[in-house]
C-alpha cells in the first residue's frame, strides 16, 4: 500500500507524470524506451523512476542489463484509481500526444518481434 501525501507529491512532477501516464496501461517499458519518447537524460529519466518506486507508484526488474519498470501491480484498487485519473488528465496535453507518438515509434521494432534498440 502506498503512502498517499507521498504518492501524490511523486505525481505532481512533471516529468514524473509523463513517465507514469506512459507506463499507465503497459505491461512494462524499458528505461531506454522511456528516455526515447521523452527526449530527457537518461540520468533524469532514472533518478525519478526512484522517486517513483519508493512512493509506491511503479515496480521495477532487470532483464540483462537493461531496468523495465511498470506501474505497481501491489496498488490497491483506489491507489491505482488515483494514477488513471491523474493519467487520464495528463493524457489531455500536448506533450503527453508528443510522448506517446514518440514512444509508439521506438516500440515499432518490438511490437513486429524485433530487439529493443537500447545504447
């Protein structure tokens, strides 16, 4: 169960927001997937997925040496009601279209069984 004040306060960031709406509804994406569709440094995207994951919002494994992560599947169901509304707004502004559109494209290969084409 996560903490609410600090699930909210890790939902009120920005970049923090365009991660979980671009992990809201997905099995799991890949840091470097992330990265791609919002064109912030890696560093960046990495230090908030942490803010996220001890908030309780999102779980992570690693697969070789690359870290995937998803929305928390432990979240009760108002915890993750709270993520699909926040998403749901999110998903209404333009650089959440641009994320998306971006990240449809660096997921192409992977949906027609290809490599993830992470550095």
């Amino acid at each position: 169960m996560a903490d609410l004040p600090r699930m909210l306060k890790a939902l009120g960031d920005p970049t923090r927001l365009r991660i979980v709406q671009l992990l809201n509804g997905r099995d799991e994406l890949c840091v470097c997937e992330i990265v791609e569709a919002l064109q912030v440094p890696q560093y960046s995207i990495s230090r908030h997925l942490g803010v996220l994951k001890a908030a309780g919002v999102v779980a992570d494994w690693r697969q070789g040496k690359w870290m995937h992560y998803a929305v928390d599947s432990r979240l009760s169901d108002e915890e993750r009601g709270v993520v699909v509304a926040v998403c749901t707004r999110a998903q209404q502004e333009a650089v959440a279209r641009r994320d998306r559109r971006r990240l449809e494209r660096s997921l192409r290969p992977r949906k027609e069984g290809g490599r993830i084409r992470c550095p």
